[in-house]
C-alpha cells in the first residue's frame, strides 16, 4: 500500500468515513426521543478513533488490513472468513443509506414501495461509476449538508444549545437504558477500530506519526461535528416545529429542506436531492467494499463487477433496511455479530497468542452462532432493548469459553507471535 497521506489527510479522509447519512439521518433520529443524547453515535466514533490511535503506530508497521492479520495469524482460511463476515457489518452501513435514501425519496414525494426500488437500482447504477466522479460528487452533496446544517443551527437559535452540549448529552443519556448505552458503545466503537474502511487510511500515512496524529484530530473533529445534527433537531422541537412528527428517519432532511427553502423557491427540493445523491455515493462505495468481498470469497472465476454479486448484498441490505429498526439501532444491531465472531481470536492476536487455526475457526464459529441465533430470535418478533447487549455479550462470552476450553484440553497454548505489538 502507498503511504503518502499526511496527517490532515488521514484526518479528513477518517472523518469523511464517520460522517454519512447514518451519522447524519440516525443521529436526528436517535435525537427526538433522547434529546442531545442523540449524539452518542458521534460520541462513540470519536472515543473509537482514540482507541484507534493507541495501536495506530503498530498497525502501521505491520502494513495488514484486519482479514490480512487474520489471515497471517490462523491461515489463509480465516482470512477469506473474516471478509466474510465483514459482510455482515457492511450490509449494516448498506441499509443505513437505503433507509436515508427511501426517507428523502418519500418527502419528495414516491411512496415507500416504489421508494425501495428506486434507491436499489439508483445505488446499484453509482455502483457502476466512475470512481473519482462518485465520490466528489459524494463528498460535495455532505458539504452542502453540512453548511446547511450549520446554518440551520442558527436559524433555529440553536447556537447555545450547541455550546451546552457536553453536559446536555450527559444529563440525556440516562434516557437510553444502560444495556442500549453499552451495546451500541461496543458496537460502533470497536467497529472504528477493527473495521477495515477506517484502517486503510491508518495504514496509507506517510509516517506512523501521521497516523496517530490523523487519528487524534479526526477523533476531535468528528466528536464537535457529532453533536450538529441532535442541536438542531432539539432547536427546532423547543420551537415546536416538530410536534407530533411521526417519521423518525425523515426529520434531518425534512429541516435542512425546510431551512434551505428559505433562501430562495426550490431550494428545499435540491437540498434533497442534494441528500439523495449523498446516500447514493455513499451506498454505492459501501455495495463496491461488499462486492469486492463475496468475489474474494467465492470459489468460481467471477470478477467483483459481476451483477450477481450486487444482488445478493443489495438483497441483504434491503432485507435489513425493511426490518424498520432505527438507522443506527439498524447498525447495531449487525455489528454485534461481526464483533462477537471476531473478538476473541482478535484480542488473542493482538496480545500475540498463538491459537492454532483449527481452534480458532471453532472459537470464531460459536461466537458467530450464539450472537446471529439471538439476532434472529430478535429478528421473529421478541426484540427488545437488551437484545443486542444479549446478542453481544452471549456471543463473546461462549467464544471465551471455547477458546478456554481448548487451552485446558491443549495443556495450553506454546509459542507467541508478533501480533500487531
């Protein structure tokens, strides 16, 4: 890989990765029923970048992405397993961005039916464009969004509400009950920091010092823009411009429409195709990631520009969007799985603990079934706020057990490698 970003780069291509319509849609969301607490998604990345700087340096040296270090460690298997199951966090981030994309479809608006399929096809034909055009035309639709959002915060007289916000988000958070706080801690936080699309910045810096000082600043960054979106949704309800609001996903988009109306007619209606083009460039990079991803892991001849691929992560992705779960509990809920299959044999790793392959495959397999069997109890109806800490900690908590269990039978493990110390 090139290492040729400098820190600001790092920075801005890590905050760049963070701020999406998930971040932007799931945050407003999240912040109508628990007011600048709404913000914890943002919270979370940020303190997940810190974490991330403390190994920046080593991961650097090390030059992996985490199916790579995976792969070094327990063998070329595990390798293609991991990208396997980083399927499951991306159609996560997937759903995300057809949820947002169906939410301004339907202000502009197409029914949710018809919706689903035009964001589909529309994600799918991004998929199919020219990079570099996909993603200035991508990072230009979420500037425009947040300058919009910035002027909505002073529109709305959200300025000292905004500069409230570290003891307002605290005082809010009792809202989430502990067991949502914890779940969607780990999940989101421990993604930033095993999740490929955030590494591959850490690894392409110039110099490790890049890395850890790109890290610091884009946790900075992201942890004051994180609370934009919950300040102006908070603003505009102490207004009472949002009283009785029934569509959650809709209200981000439907102020910064309302907001941007008032600079000239028609106005509203490009700030929303303004956002639709931003879940489109940002859904066809994450289709492009899940691609790439099954045609490394299939046992045929096909490239990753293959449409079945496209399919089938589009098929996941809609299935998950069509749950109707919150934009960010929709993430959640996805990336407890990846995280309890992985955990184990990646603290192992990291602490340079040799586990044979086979084990590990075992450790990883239970992990895996324990927290997707809680996921699909879920899933048929039983789901409940402590669902995904269940999912979470069952799973992690029977991956340990595995792995303690092959150590006593083994006599222990012998041996230790380099990790990623």
């Amino acid at each position: 890989m090139t290492k040729a970003l400098g820190s600001l780069q790092v920075a801005a291509l890590l905050v760049s990765a963070s701020y999406g319509i998930g971040f932007l849609f799931g945050s407003g969301e999240l912040a109508l029923a628990h007011g600048m607490a709404g913000s914890i998604y943002g919270v979370v990345t940020a303190f997940g970048m810190l974490v991330l700087a403390l190994f920046a340096r080593r991961l650097w040296a090390v030059g992996l992405p985490v199916w790579a270090l995976f792969g070094r460690a327990y063998g070329a298997q595990l390798q293609g397993v991991v990208a396997l199951l980083s399927l499951i966090w991306m159609s996560g981030v997937l759903a995300a961005q057809i949820q947002g994309g169906v939410a301004v479809l339907a202000l502009l608006g197409l029914d949710e039916s018809r919706g689903y399929l035009a964001i589909l096809l529309l994600i799918y034909g991004a998929s199919r464009m020219d990079l570099r055009f996909a993603s200035a035309v991508f990072a230009t639709c979420l500037l425009v969004s947040a300058a919009v959002l910035v002027y909505a915060l002073v529109f709305a007289d959200g300025v000292g509400l905004y500069l409230q916000a570290i003891p307002t988000f605290t005082e809010d958070l009792s809202t989430f009950s502990p067991s949502r706080v914890v779940a969607i801690s780990f999940a989101i936080g421990l993604l930033v920091c095993t999740g490929a699309d955030y590494q591959q910045f850490v690894l392409a810096a110039r110099t490790p010092g890049s890395a850890v000082r790109g890290c610091l600043l884009a946790a900075l960054l992201v942890f004051f823009v994180g609370f934009l979106p919950s300040a102006v949704v908070v603003a505009m309800q102490n207004s009472g411009a949002l009283v009785g609001w029934a569509n959650t996903k809709q209200v981000v988009p439907w102020v910064l429409g309302q907001v941007a109306g008032t600079v000239g007619q028609g106005a509203d209606k490009l700030m929303l195709i303004s956002l639709s083009l931003a879940a489109l460039g940002a859904g066809a990079a994450i289709l492009r990631a899940m691609t790439d991803a099954l045609a490394c892991v299939a046992t045929g001849k096909r490239a990753a520009s293959h449409p079945v691929f496209a399919l089938i992560a589009l098929g996941a992705s809609a299935l998950l969007a069509s749950r109707n779960q919150g934009i960010v509990d929709t993430m959640v809920s996805v990336n407890v799985i990846y995280i309890a299959s992985i955990g184990v044999c990646f603290a192992t790793m990291v602490a340079g603990i040799v586990i044979p392959p086979q084990q590990a495959r075992w450790i990883m397999a239970v992990g895996f079934v324990a927290s997707g069997a809680v996921y699909l109890v879920g899933w048929l109806g039983n789901h409940g706020e402590d669902t995904d800490v269940i999912s979470l900690v069952l799973g992690c908590f029977l991956s340990a057990a595995m792995a303690l269990w092959f150590r006593v039978a083994a006599g222990g493990w012998s041996g230790r490698f380099s990790g990623i110390r």
